[in-house]
C-alpha cells in the first residue's frame, strides 16, 4: 500500500511557557504543504519487519526510525504480523517540516487500512503522540492550531489556496534541543487566531515565529536567507518550526520561481498552495 507523506509548516510559533517536565507549551498552526515523501508499506516476506529507505541519507538505527516505531506500537496493539516498509525521503530533516513526524503518522493510517483494523483517526492520533508531538496532526493533515506542546490539536480556517510558496532549505540544519534551550517563554501580545483571520499581507510584524531571534543570532545566515527572499517580493515570510527552512509567501508561482533562481540555494521549491 502506497501513500505519499507531505510536510508542513508553521505559521507563527508563539513559545508561552516552560512545563514541569522539561518540555514547553506552544501555539502554532500547522499548515500542510506539497512537499512529499514515498512510503510503501506491504505484508512481510520475513520473520520480522524490515525497512529500506531511499532517497537522503537518513542517520538514525532501523528501530529508532519513527516509521519502525510506528509499526512496533501497532503490531504491540492489534498483534499485526511481519512487514516490509520502503521509504523514499524527500523532504530535508532538522528544516522544522516535520517530516519524520508525517512518515510516522503515514504508517499508521497504512497500517490501519493494510490491515483492515478500523481505528478512528482520534485512536490513531493517541499512538501518533506517543511517537512525536507533532505526529498527530499529520493524523488529520489539515489546517489546524496546535497548543500544548503541539498535541492539542483544534481546527482553523486560514487558508492560503490561490498563493505560491518558495521553501528553502540552506545547509545548516539547527537541533531542535539547542533551539528551545536559547528562547525566553513568554505570551504573545497578539491573538494567533486573529492574526491569521487578515489577509496575508497584513501577517507582517504580527505574526511571529519565537526561534527566529535566538536562532538568526546563533545562525546568521539564516537570517540573512529570510531578508533575502522577503526582498525577492513576498508577502510574508518566515522561518518554519524550530528551523532551519525559510519559507516566503508569494501571489503567483511565477514570483515564487524568480526568487528561487535569485537566491541560488539548490535545496528549495516552489509549492502551489
């Protein structure tokens, strides 16, 4: 059974507080955009699982894999027996697209349907948390305003359909561990929610991403790449997650094309929205 995982971006993060048990509560909007892996996903031909994965290099062990996860917390639930899993990675990892989260989620639905089991989405979105915090919103793959540490999941109806998007993905890649331990948690001056109800073109200076000013110090150029593309003519744009891509919004993917040829980054595409 084969799907094709997509990433996601974030539009604004506001980091609100730091939790008891070392994690933080955030508020965020996961946005769903085309950029896509390849995950297959068929009965055995073993006597245990096996993954193969294509595509960039992935360095992680084969049972730390989110994908073999997944499988292990559904054959550990419904009993399921062996699997051969293929994935085929597209979407760059340490960019804040969630794409380790998204194959994992993935899993799970193909899982589900291989198998024939009939859990719900909200039963599947309980295993995905278990995984990843971002993992079961890729459950629902929709729009939607993530609070808690990105688990609490509630739907929105911003929508960018119409816009085009440059996402670019520079060399540097920032650890999640080292972005959160430089930021200041703290509530947000404006309503998310609001916020997104404007037009995008009025985003700009209300819509935030909190990692961008401890991450632009620690990583210059990342900064440097968002005054970029922000110069090439879009309409919002910002770092996604934790870092490191950097997307722009622009009214036409023809706007979106010239600024990727003007930025030169060979690691970035242009999304229809």
């Amino acid at each position: 059974m084969l799907r094709f995982p997509n990433a996601k971006i974030n539009l604004g993060l506001n980091i609100v507080s730091r939790r008891a048990d070392g994690y933080h509560d955030i508020e965020t909007v996961f946005y769903p955009i085309g950029l896509r892996d390849v995950l297959e996903i068929v009965k055995g031909k073993h006597n245990d699982a096996t993954l193969t994965t294509y595509g960039r290099a992935i360095d992680c062990p084969t049972e730390k894999n989110l994908v073999m996860k997944a499988y292990r917390a559904m054959q550990k639930e419904y009993g399921l027996p062996p699997v051969d899993i293929f994935l085929q990675k597209n979407i760059p990892d340490g960019a804040g697209l969630g794409g380790g989260s998204a194959d994992a989620s993935t899993a799970l639905l193909i899982l589900n349907d291989l198998f024939n089991i009939g859990a719900s989405n909200e039963h599947l979105a309980t295993i995905a948390a278990k995984l990843g915090a971002d993992c079961p919103f890729f459950i629902y793959n929709r729009p939607m305003l993530a609070t808690g540490i990105g688990d609490i999941l509630s739907d929105t109806e911003v929508s960018l359909k119409g816009k085009s998007l440059l996402l670019v993905k520079p060399s540097v890649s920032v650890p999640t561990a080292v972005a959160y331990s430089h930021v200041t948690p703290h509530k947000s001056d404006t309503d998310l929610q609001e916020t997104l109800k404007l037009d995008v073109t009025e985003w700009e200076g209300l819509l935030k991403n909190d990692f961008e000013p401890s991450v632009f110090a620690e990583y210059p150029k990342l900064g440097q790449l968002k005054e970029k593309i922000k110069n090439c003519g879009t309409v919002y744009a910002s770092m996604s997650g934790s870092g490191s891509s950097i997307f722009g919004i622009f009214e036409s993917a023809n706007m979106s094309a010239e600024a990727k040829e003007k930025i030169g980054i060979a690691d970035s595409y242009v999304i229809n929205l």
